[in-house]
C-alpha cells in the first residue's frame, strides 16, 4: 500500500489492537523495528490510524498508506490523513533497543544520541524537505489531492526503561521544541506512544460514547 488509500476508521477494532500493542510492549523488553514492530502495525490498520490523533487538525482517519512514496525518493513507513482537513501525519519506525536513542561515551558524562536515533530523524526532515519541493505542483495534487497539506512528523523508537531521567528529559525537550520548516517533529519511546494512544482513546470514548 505504497500509495494513500481510502480507510473507514472503526474505533472498536482500533481499541482492541492498542491493546494487543500493550500485550506485546508488556511482553517483550526489547523489538526489532523488521522483525517485529514493522509487521505489528502493518496487520493493525486501525491503530495505524489513530496514531494520528496527535495531530489536532486530524479528525476522520480517512486516508492511510504504508510503505508510502514521497515522490519517488523517500518512503515514510507509514502515512494517515484526513482528507476534508487536508492534513497528514507522516511516521517513521525504528527499532526498541537498550541504544536506540542514546550511546554512552567514555569520554564524556553526558550520553550522545544514538546514530539510530539520527538517521530516523534526518528521514523524517528528508520528506519534509521532499513535500516542500513538490507542493504546489501538480504531483503534489494528484498524490494528496490538494496543492497544500498540513503535516506532522512522528518518530517512535526505544522503549522507556532504557533511559535515564536526564535522558528523558531530553527527549522530552527534543519533542516539544523540535520544528522543521513550521512543520513539528514529535519523537518518542514505544512506551510513550502507547501512554498517549491510552490519553487519546479516553477523550475518543469521552466525546464518541456510542461510537466505540
């Protein structure tokens, strides 16, 4: 699914896939971004999607891709939208190891970040990079279905454990304060992501009662 297809969001499914990501965060210390988090969301197209509620202009969930083309140079591992708002949200996975985010250095105290963490960042400024390039054009609007879109970056890698509170604060601070372009860049362990989808799932069931 290399291109945006039309979704119909069920949040019933949706919640009880979320689930089974605790099950397995739960389960297994450490994940291998091929082996075991790209397969995960791939058979998980509803908690796919409301991975995209961390964007606030993004309501319906009604447009997803995997594995998807920016413009034949890049590929974002996964892509939800909202096709009335016009906006997306563009997420790259890595792996949950012990030094997904940061590295020790013996000759230094403070820990460096990790060349994992680096490259799944600078994918990310890539596309955003890309997006800018073509906007405007004609391919942009075939693609998008619209000459402009409003976007979002997500990088998930690491889980929680690995780090220390120094260490969380920063990526803490490299989250709220990261923006490219006037685009944001949130990045976050597996374990923050699903204590935010827990946030996002209440206030879903809070304003949606029946629909769920």
């Amino acid at each position: 699914m290399k291109n945006l297809s039309q979704f119909k969001f069920n949040p019933g499914i949706g919640f009880r896939e979320f689930a089974e990501l605790q099950q397995l965060l739960q389960s297994r210390r450490y994940l291998s971004e091929r082996d075991d988090i790209l397969p995960f969301f791939r058979q998980r197209e509803h908690l796919s999607a409301f991975l995209s509620y961390l964007h606030p202009r993004i309501l319906r969930y009604d447009r997803i891709a995997f594995e998807f083309d920016i413009f034949g140079d890049f590929k974002s591992d996964l892509v939800v939208g909202d096709s009335v708002t016009q906006s997306y949200f563009f997420v790259e996975f890595e792996d949950a190891g012990a030094e997904s985010i940061f590295l020790s250095n013996p000759n230094r105290s403070t820990p460096e970040w990790a060349p994992r963490f680096e490259r799944g960042f600078s994918q990310i400024i890539d596309w955003f990079c890309k997006l800018d390039e073509m906007e405007k054009t004609d391919s942009f609007e075939d693609k998008f279905g619209s000459r402009s879109i409003d976007y979002m970056g997500l990088l998930v890698i690491g889980r929680s454990h690995s780090l220390s509170p120094r260490e969380r604060r920063r990526l803490k601070w490299r989250r709220e304060n990261t923006v490219v372009n006037s685009k944001h860049i949130y990045c976050m362990t597996f374990d923050e992501l699903s204590e935010d989808l827990q946030v996002g799932i209440e206030q879903y069931q809070f304003v949606n009662p029946t629909d769920n």
